[in-house]
C-alpha cells in the first residue's frame, strides 16, 4: 500500500539499506584482492541471476522473457555491464571514498537525461542540485590529481560508472522498461551483464589473484544479500514510500562509504573528499526535492 511519507518503519529499513550500499564498495575493494574485478563483477551478476529467479517464482512471478522487450532489455543489461565494469575497476584503482563520492553524482547525469528524453524539466532548483553535485564531483576529481591521494584512471572508472548507473535508470523509465516492473528489469541486467563481464574480464588481466576462501563467501553475499535482497528491497521501498523522500537517502551513502574506507583500509579523510562529499549530498537533496504544484 502506497504511503504519503516516511515512517519509524520504512526509515529504519531504508538506512539499513543505505549503509548495505556503502558497505558493499568496502566488499568490492576486500574481494578485488582475490578476484580481477571485471571476472569478479561477472561472476556476481551470473550468480544472481538464481537468486532474482528465486525470488520471482516465490512472488509467484516466474521471469517471462517477452519478445517486444528483448532488444531493450539486452540494451538494459549491457549498460548495466559497462556500470559495474567501471565501478569494480575503479574501487580497484582508487579510494572507497573517493570512489563512492564521484559515483553518486549520478542524479547530475540522469536529471539531464530525463530532461531531454522523459520529458521531467529541470526547475531552478534542480539546476541549483546539478550545479552543486557537478562541482562535488569535480573537486573530488582535480583534488585527488593534484596531492597524489587518488588515481586519475580510478575516478574516471567511477564517473564512467555514474554515467552508467544514470543510463540504467532512464532506460528502465521507458515505456516497454516500466512495463515490465522493476524486478524484471533486475533480472534483464543480471541476465545480460553477467555474460558481458566474463567474455571481457580476460582483456583486464589475470582473473585469479590472491584468492581466499573469505572472497567466495563475499561473491555469494554480493550476489544474494546485496543484488538480490538490497536492490529489491531498495526497489520496494519506491513502491511503497514517496520517491523523492527515498532517493533523498542517497546521499548518506558516500558519507558512510568515506567513513568505513578510513575505517577498515586506513584512508585519508581529507578535507578536500569531504567538501566533494558535502556538495554531492547538497545536490542530491536538491534534485529529488518535490516539485511545488502549480496552481
């Protein structure tokens, strides 16, 4: 049932979910280690396409693959394969911090294209949102260039990401997408990318590094927990709750995920990742803020 504003419940469910999303770039960078993280990302994909099954045919919703959505849910899925190339690469060549900042400045990228191709206007106060995460991004970019902290082929990787993550999205807002619903457009980007990933994870090196066993157990987590128990729930949490409050919360993720990387890998928090941060949050809040109706 449908719900005008954010309760004790769907709060605690949805900060849960946002700490699980920066949590698992901390996964990410702990698995690369093991796994060349093109292999690793295709492997997590084709292990969650049973998991997203799993959970269709409990819903009593087994996968239908119809024919008038093939063309853009193989569009759909390799958009999906080039995001998660480009954000397992970069967690791999720089910072969580840094990594999760410029990844979401997402809102900026699918604002402008919802603009020109869904037809949602950007107000003044969405381009006051675009100027700042733009800027966030940026500075977190140029910062890490100019002291060393970073690496610039990394936060290209994440904003490669960013713009993939974008281009997911306004996919799935396209009609012959939307129709399908959001758990089988989950399952359209698992089914596709997990192939996409393994035929071009050999181009990026060695596929096997310094495996461990506590590696398997973080792959299987990422496919079960996180892709088909964090984004289902986070596409549930849509259903249920005002979108703009929702997507609101995105902005608590590169926050948390700088916390956890100084944390656990002993990174630097410097000032300059934290104005970055503090401008992406900044823009986040003012993109998903609800538009005022006309009278």
């Amino acid at each position: 049932m449908r719900k005008d504003r954010l309760d004790l419940f769907g709060g605690s469910v949805l900060l849960g979910v946002t700490l699980l999303l920066a949590f698992n770039q901390v996964i990410v960078k702990l698995v690369n280690e093991g796994l060349q993280p093109v292999f690793f990302a295709g492997l997590r994909s084709a292990l969650a396409v049973f998991f997203v099954w799993a959970w269709l045919v409990y819903k009593g919703r087994p996968p239908r693959l119809n024919r008038a959505t093939v063309p853009t849910g193989i569009l759909m899925g390799t958009v999906f394969a080039a995001e998660f190339l480009c954000l397992f690469m970069a967690l791999d060549l720089t910072t969580v911090g840094r990594t999760s900042v410029i990844f979401y400045s997402m809102p900026v990228w699918f604002a402008i294209m919802a603009h020109f191709g869904l037809g949602d206007r950007l107000t003044p106060t969405r381009i006051a949102g675009l100027t700042l995460a733009f800027a966030g991004a940026a500075w977190a970019i140029l910062s890490g260039s100019s002291s060393g902290e970073g690496s610039l082929a990394g936060d290209l990787f994440a904003l490669g990401g960013a713009l993939g993550w974008a281009g997911t999205a306004y996919i799935a807002r396209r009609p012959v997408m939307r129709a399908e619903g959001p758990e089988m457009q989950l399952f359209w980007m698992v089914l596709v990318s997990g192939p996409i990933l393994l035929l071009a994870a050999p181009f990026f090196g060695p596929l096997i590094r310094e495996l461990q066993p506590q590696h398997l157990a973080w792959l299987v987590f990422q496919s079960s927990v996180v892709v088909a128990g964090g984004f289902i729930t986070w596409l549930w949490l849509l259903s249920v709750y005002p979108a703009p409050t929702v997507a609101s919360f995105s902005f608590l993720t590169p926050i948390l995920a700088i916390a956890l990387g100084a944390l656990i890998f002993g990174e630097t928090v410097t000032w300059a990742i934290l104005g970055a941060a503090g401008l992406v949050a900044a823009g986040i809040i003012l993109i998903n803020r609800p538009t005022a109706p006309r009278p």
